[in-house]
C-alpha cells in the first residue's frame, strides 16, 4: 500500500544521501592522506615459506562509521571517479615503503625485504591519460625500477578497453614491470585473447580455492586448469585465499609456486610487515 511505498522512497533516499556522503569523506581522506595501505605477504609455499613479494591493499577507516571494506568504498569511488587517485596514492606508498624496507636490508636493519610490490589498477586507471607517465614517476621518486612493480589487472579492466590498455600494458612491461590478471577465471572468458596479453602472473581466484579438496572435485579440475594453462603459456600462477593446510597442499601439489592467504598472513599494516621481515619473511 502506500505507506509501504513511502517507506522504500525513504529507503533509497536515506541510502542514496549515505553514499554521497561517503563519497564526500572518501574524497577528503584522500586529500589528506587518510587512506591507508596494508600489505599482504606473497610466499613461495615450503617449509619454510619464503617470503617473495607483498600485495598492497588500501584500507580507509571512516571517522565515525569505523573501518569500511575496500570492495565497497571502491565501487563507491568507482561512481565519483575517485580510483585514479586512490590507485595513485597507493601506488606511491607502496613504492616509497618498498624503497625504504629496501634501504633498511641495505643497512643491516632488516635480514630480508620483499622483490617486488604489487598494487591493485582498477580498469579507470589504466584507461586514463597520463596512467603510465604516473607509474614512472612514482617509481622514480621513490628510487625504484619499474621492475620492483606489479600491476594487478582484472580480466574484466582487459577486457573493457583492451586496446588501449594493452598498449600501456605493453609499453611498461617493456621497461619491466610485471603485469597479473587478478581473480583468473571469474570474468571474460579470456582464453582466446590471454595469449596476447602482455602479462607475466594469473592469480588463481578465492573462489576457487576456498572450495579445493584432496579428493578430486571441479575446484581442484579448475585449479588444475589454470595451472596447466598458465605453464602451457609460460607465465607464473599464484593462489589466493589460503586459508588451510588442506588447500595448500592441493595447490602446492597441482605446481603452484606462490600462495597467498590467511594460512601464512593476513594483510598487515606497515609495522606489521616490518616485524615478520625482522623474522626473516
Ligand atoms: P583482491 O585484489 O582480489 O585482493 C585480495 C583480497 O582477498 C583482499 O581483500 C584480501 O584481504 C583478501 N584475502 C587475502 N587472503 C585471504 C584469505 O585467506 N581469506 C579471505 N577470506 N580473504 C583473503 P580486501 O583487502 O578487502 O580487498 C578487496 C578488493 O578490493 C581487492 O581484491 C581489490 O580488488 C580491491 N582493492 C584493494 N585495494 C585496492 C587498490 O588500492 N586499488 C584498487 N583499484 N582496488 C583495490
Ligand atoms: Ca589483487
Ligand atoms: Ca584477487
Ligand atoms: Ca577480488
């Protein structure tokens, strides 16, 4: 009846003024450095792990609402075209923490540091103008190489301006960046172009492995897949979502040669990661 439907119009209204106003607090957050970066050990499975490199992931606590989860937060800048600058952002704290656990391996402060970070690039970002003179100069000024960098693509960023995006790939893998196709296996269909792509990385999706048994089952034939795949092409598979001894083994077994999950680390905040290089990674 009527007040039923007075009801879902104030709904959509109070939702509707909720994300503006998120928006306007992401916005100025990220004007002021509020939005943080944690990173999340890649490790090369074994006893002992190694540790290999580190994803950035940012994290932006809201002042009053507390800490807001990026997948909602981003899809929320996504709207506002706010990702360009929050990829820059985290893109230029990553490259400047690499650059100084680096300089502190090279002081004798710390026994190891990671080989490379990798930062997330949402489709907008790598589409924009200006996406590739940004990666360069972030690394520069932290003292870094293009090759102490991975960019994380979906297949979905590929495949929404592929053209484009292939070209900037490509210009920057040439001078060593890496290049992932994050969550492989849940977009496109992208067998039929994936030979084409400038990439280096598949990241087996969570999805997937959240689901892997010892005994034979679809995850594990997916798994399997994708491992097999990216061999055939020559690129490197890592597993994300680790969350037990029973996945890693499957995935360890199926030739996986980088995992990443709560198993061996959740995402940590700087310090954090400082403590468990101070360990040795
Ligand atoms: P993603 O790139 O697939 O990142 C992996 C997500 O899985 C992270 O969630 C991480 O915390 C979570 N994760 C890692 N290991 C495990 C595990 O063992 N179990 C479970 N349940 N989860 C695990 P997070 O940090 O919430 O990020 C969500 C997504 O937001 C990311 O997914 C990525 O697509 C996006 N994102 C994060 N940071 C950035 C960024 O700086 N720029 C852009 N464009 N996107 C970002
Ligand atoms: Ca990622
Ligand atoms: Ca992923
Ligand atoms: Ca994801």
């Amino acid at each position: 009846g009527g007040g039923r439907w007075t009801l879902l119009d104030e709904e959509v209204r109070t939702r509707a003024r909720r994300a503006l106003r998120l928006v306007a607090d992401l916005r100025e957050a990220l004007a002021r450095g509020g939005v943080e970066v944690h990173y999340q050990p890649v490790v090369q499975p074994g006893r002992p792990a190694r540790l290999r490199s580190v994803e950035a992931l940012c994290r932006w606590t809201h002042p009053e609402l507390g800490p807001v989860r990026p997948d909602v937060f981003i899809e929320l800048a996504e709207r506002a075209n706010l990702v360009p600058a929050l990829d820059a952002h985290v893109l230029q704290v990553a490259c400047h923490d690499l650059a100084a656990w680096r300089a502190a391996q090279a002081a004798g402060d710390l026994p190891v540091s990671p080989d490379h970070v990798a930062v997330n690039v949402s489709a907008v970002s790598l589409a924009a103008d200006g996406f590739a003179a940004g990666v360069r100069r972030a690394v520069a000024t932290a003292g870094l190489q293009l090759s102490d960098l991975c960019l994380e693509v979906t297949e979905t960023a590929l495949a929404s301006d592929l053209r484009a995006c292939r070209q900037v790939l490509e210009e920057l893998r040439a001078d060593g960046v890496r290049v992932a196709i994050d969550d492989f296996g849940t977009g496109y269909s992208s067998l039929a172009y994936l030979k084409d792509l400038p990439v280096d990385h598949l990241k087996v999706d969570r999805s997937f492995v959240r689901d892997l048994r010892s005994t034979t089952g679809p995850a594990r034939a997916v798994a399997a897949a994708v491992v097999s795949l990216a061999r055939t092409l020559g690129l490197g598979v890592v597993a994300e979502g680790v969350e037990t001894f029973e996945q890693d083994a499957v995935i360890t077994d199926l030739g996986c040669e980088a995992v990443q999950g709560y198993l061996y680390s959740r995402p940590l905040t700087r310090q954090g990661l400082v403590e468990v290089l101070r360990g040795g990674g």
